[in-house]
C-alpha cells in the first residue's frame, strides 16, 4: 500500500537519505534548538570544517535546514515546518500498521470456528459372498 504525502518520492529520498547518518541527524537537532554556525558545528566534530559543511550541504538539499550569510559567518538554522512534513508522512505509515496490528488483534479474539461434527462414515454390512457348491 502507498502512503500518499504531499512531499515528492525524490523529496522523501533526500529526507530519509539525510536522516540516515547519525552526524547529519545530531545537527538538525543542534540547529532546531538554534541556529548555529558551520564553524561552530564543527567544532563539535570530530572531522574537518569541510566535512562538516558537506553533511550541512547534504540537510540543506533534504530541505531540513537552512543557510544565510551573516557577516563572513554562515549560520545554519532547522527548519521545523520540513521536520513537520516528515512528522506527517510517519504518522501516516503508523496509522497505516495500527490498523494493520488492529486488523490482526481481531482476527485472534475472534471464537475459532468450529469445524461441523464428524459424521461418521456409513458402516455397511458386508456384503454376503454366495456360497460355491
């Protein structure tokens, strides 16, 4: 079954894509929670300004932060309402389980139904074999 959203197959990719490294997850919680520089960020990493920058780059096309210039700093900002989105689609895909888990719970509180009683075979008596003189 499709889950229909109002983000684009090539969008929810990006998005997913985005969300699947643990580094790129932990910055948009950082800049959610307020904007930040690239520089800053990347003091918080264990890897190179321009590694940093790339996974920025790679959230910015997902659409889950934005950049602007201020001064010589670039401030990195998240963006809730694309967080909201992918909040919507989620909710979709549990809705879509739970009623799936729904479904099921039924199926197993249903009474089994009994299968009609045996009845047994016909018993016939056998068949008298003429006696040979």
């Amino acid at each position: 079954m499709v889950v229909e959203t109002d983000l684009s197959d090539a969008e929810v990719d990006r998005i997913f894509r985005a969300l699947a490294d643990a580094t790129r997850r932990d910055i948009v919680e950082r800049v959610l929670t307020g904007e930040q520089s690239v520089s800053a960020l990347a003091d918080r990493y264990d890897m190179s300004f321009a590694a940093v920058q790339k996974h920025v780059a790679v959230l910015e096309r997902a659409g889950l932060v934005t950049k602007h210039h201020h001064g010589r700093e670039r401030l990195v900002r998240g963006n809730p309402d694309a967080i909201r989105r992918v909040q919507h689609l989620l909710d979709r895909y549990e809705r879509l389980w739970r009623a799936r888990i729904d479904a099921l719970d039924a199926l197993l509180a249903a009474p089994l139904a009994t299968p009609p009683a045996a009845t047994p075979a016909p018993t016939s008596a056998p068949t008298p074999v003429p006696e040979q003189e």
